[in-house]
C-alpha cells in the first residue's frame, strides 16, 4: 500500500510539473510573439494545461486587478567569482537568460521550495550551497494582459517571488542541467552587469529590483 500511494504522489507531481513547464514555456513564446499550437500529441493532462492558450476568451482591465498573484521563488546563484548562473530556456529560439525560478507549493516553506527549484532546474544539490541573504518582500510582476486569461487558465494577474541569493560551493561539473524535466538548453555564468538585459521585458523591474536588493554581497 505504501509504495502504492507513493506511485500515485510521484505521477500527481510529474503531471503537476509538466503542467507549470508547459505554461511557462507558453509565457516565454508568447513573449516573443510565437503562437502554440495543440498537435494532438502527449498525455491528457498536457492537453489540459495547453487548452487555456488556445481560447480566445478577454478579460477587462478591472476584472485583472482583482485576480491574486501565483506565489513564486527565484534564485540568483552566485560562484566564486561573483557571477550569476543563467540559463537559456528550451522553448526560446532567441537568447533569453533566465535565473532559476519555479512556483511555491501549497504550505510550502519559501526556502525549502527554492532549494528544490535550484535541483530540479539546475542539477545543483542543496549541499552544495548556502543560502546567503533573501528578498525582504515578495517582488511581483504583471503578465501583458493580453496573457492573463491564457496562462494557468486565467487565475493569476501575474507572480510575487520572494528571492533567494546563493553561494555556490561546488566545481561547474555539479551543474547538469539535463534534469529529468530540462528548463534549460544551455547555461553560463553571467556578469550582475548582463544580467538585466538579458531577461524579458515584463520581468526587468523584477530583476533590477533583485540586483538593487542584493547589491551589497554582489
């Protein structure tokens, strides 16, 4: 029985995860003007999480206004050098560098969830990092509304992340972004000086505030 409802956990989260890679990968191409389309292939519940880009539905600026953000951690990863790991998304043809980042879990301690982001995007154990400092408060970011009704089926106005800054105390070969569900394509170590410029345009107040936040340990 034990291993039975394990079984069940495990499928319950990879749809979970497929589900928010999805929408996130929607966000991103939307971003740059692509357009998705439903292929009929891949599992029902794929299709669920693709439906909501497909409808036409609007919403009004104050219907907007009233919707909660999606609760979201990042994290700036620092190595020896004072540079900041990014990584260049899967379902971006054009550079897009991107600190880790993924949603909080129901009752989920902020930090916990951060630590499990930085593995499951990044390759990176949590023992190969310390947690240095963390946001003061939760920064949000607003989706184009354009997005609203289309992404995680028009429930959010956009995200609130509370951010962490780690310092990476491993060797580059602790780095596999090759993950059992890969963010990434590719990755590097990025100057703090690159680093707003690199993201897209709704996420940059975000990113300007996490350097403005972090600044004295850069």
């Amino acid at each position: 029985m034990h291993d039975l409802r394990t079984g069940v956990c495990h499928a319950q989260r990879h749809v979970k995860d497929c589900a928010e890679r999805m929408a996130d990968a929607a966000l991103a191409l939307a971003a740059i003007g692509f357009v998705i389309f439903d292929t009929q292939r891949g599992a029902n519940s794929l299709r669920q999480s693709i439906r909501p880009i497909k409808e036409s539905a609007t919403m009004t600026p104050d219907e907007i206004i009233k919707l909660p953000y999606r609760p979201c951690v990042g994290v700036m990863l620092l190595n020896q050098a004072g540079e900041v790991f990014v990584g260049q998304r899967k379902d971006r043809d054009l550079d897009a560098w991107q600190m880790p980042q993924g949603g909080v879990e129901k009752d989920e301690d902020p930090a916990e969830a951060a630590l499990r982001e930085l593995e499951e995007e990044t390759g990176v154990a949590r023992a190969l990092v310390s947690i240095v400092a963390q946001s003061d408060t939760w920064l949000p970011y607003e989706l184009p509304h354009d997005l609203v009704p289309k992404l995680w089926k028009g429930r959010f106005r956009g995200q609130e992340q509370k951010w962490f800054l780690m310092r990476f105390e491993g060797m580059d070969t602790d780095v596999n972004i090759a993950t059992e569900h890969p963010e990434f394509s590719k990755w590097r170590w990025l100057s703090v000086n690159e680093l707003v410029a690199g993201i897209v345009p709704f996420k940059r107040t975000v990113y300007e505030a996490v350097v403005n936040e972090f600044r004295e340990y850069l």
